[in-house]
C-alpha cells in the first residue's frame, strides 16, 4: 500500500517594506519624489499622478506643460503643500510637507514659496502696496517694514507710481505684476505660477518673462510655471511634460500643449 505524501509546509509569505524615495540632494529648493494623486468621480477612482519625481534648483527656471485635464494644476497644488498626496513626499527648502502639521505646513509655505495664478486673486479693496504688504504682515513683520518692502518691490516690477491704486484701477499686465511682487515678499526660495500670462496680451507677457528672468538672476529666485503659452515654456530652462500622470522631460513628439 503506497504511502500517503505528507503535504509540504509553505513558508508564510512576507511582504517587504518598500524602500523610501530618496531624500533629495541639499542643493534642492523645491523636490518631490514618488508622488501619487487620485481623486474620487462617483464610483470612479480617478488617477491623476503615477508616481511623480522632480527637482528644483536655485535659480532654476522649469516650464510644466501637458493637456487640459492631465494634471498639471493639482501637481502645482501638491508641490505647493495646498494639497497631501495619497503616496510619496514633498520637500520645500529640504523640509518635509509630510513631517509638518496644518499651521506649520501654512507657515513654510508663506516663508519659502510664492504663489501667481491665471487670475490675479488680488483683494480689491486694498491698494497695490497693501496687497504686496499682507504676506509681510501675515508673518509678523512690522506695518513699516511692510509697507517699505512692498513699496521696493513694486518699484522692482515697475509700478512704484501705480502703488496706491486699487486692482480695478490698474491693468491686466499691472495687476499680475503686483501678484507677482506680492510672490516676492517673503524673498521665497521658489515661486508657482498656473498661467501666469493666460490673460495677458504679447507685449505684457513678455514683460512678464523678462522680469522672472532678472529675478532669477538677481536674487536666484527659483520658477515653476504652468503653462500653455509655448513661447514662454520655451525660455524656460527646462521643460517637462506631464503625460499619463507622469513626469516626463522634454516634449512628447505628438504632444500638444
């Protein structure tokens, strides 16, 4: 009579701690590694970032670009700390996002980060030079330091004689260099820009460009800018493509932005 084969013994399966993203290098303003963003549609879940790395360096100016809807917002938003990715992480000025809570989180960000959007998101009851002050004021600084510092740095955007008008006394080109005067208060390490020069006619989007790039040269203010204006992403010093919810340098052949 055969003997019964005694079933063998299966070693239970463990599953492996995954490895941590790499801490980015000291030289890094702004980085984040590995970071992964989906948001929920009804009974959808809808991915949004696979898995994004990036490097910013002082100085550096990168262009983000990439089709309506592919994510290009919600990654300035992640970077930016206004929104937690699902996975990874993000360093401002080699500090953890993640490590930080609400008010701190808040703090870095008004300390070492500036931000420009499409639509100027000035307070309209304010003057120039008030709006330009209230990140001053926001972190503590004196009103009379405040109001010198945003009265140079309207100086520096070339709007020292326009510096106590309200937004709706100034123009389009006028209103987005008081934001970006106001991105500049803190003297942040890097300043994010979702289309800055969407509303803006050629002339005033190229005073736009010209004034990122002095700043960059002056100050070593570093850019991260979002945009579909093919013009500007192409002085930028670098261009990455945001396709499939990945990070992708240089230009898809087929890419239309």
């Amino acid at each position: 009579m055969p003997q019964a084969t005694k079933p063998q013994a299966t070693k239970p399966q463990v599953s492996k701690p995954q490895a941590k993203s790499p801490k980015p290098s000291k030289d890094s303003v702004l980085s984040c590694r590995n970071v992964v963003k989906s948001y929920r549609e009804g009974p959808q879940t809808v991915s949004v970032l696979n898995g994004v790395d990036f490097d910013l360096k002082a100085s550096e100016q990168v262009a983000i670009v990439g089709a309506s809807g592919s994510g290009k917002s919600t990654l300035l938003n992640v970077l930016g700390g206004l929104d937690r990715p699902d996975e990874g992480s993000v360093w401002v000025m080699g500090q953890a996002f993640s490590e930080l809570g609400e008010n701190a989180r808040g703090m870095a960000r008004n300390r070492s980060m500036g931000f420009v959007y499409q639509f100027h998101h000035l307070l309209p009851e304010f003057s120039a030079v008030e709006n330009v002050a209230m990140p001053l004021l926001i972190a503590g600084v004196s009103k009379k330091e405040s109001q010198a510092k945003a009265e140079t740095l309207l100086l520096e955007v070339g709007l020292s004689e326009r510096c106590d008008h309200k937004p709706a006394e100034l123009s389009g080109g006028e209103r987005q260099r008081v934001a970006i005067a106001r991105a500049l208060a803190n003297d942040p390490g890097c300043v994010l820009m979702d289309e800055p020069t969407g509303n803006l006619d050629v002339k005033t989007s190229e005073s736009i460009r010209l004034l990122m790039r002095r700043l960059s040269e002056t100050i070593a203010t570093s850019f991260v800018v979002v945009t579909h204006d093919e013009h500007l992403a192409s002085t930028m010093d670098s261009i990455y493509e945001l396709r499939d919810g990945c990070l992708h340098k240089g230009l898809h052949s087929g890419s239309n932005h």
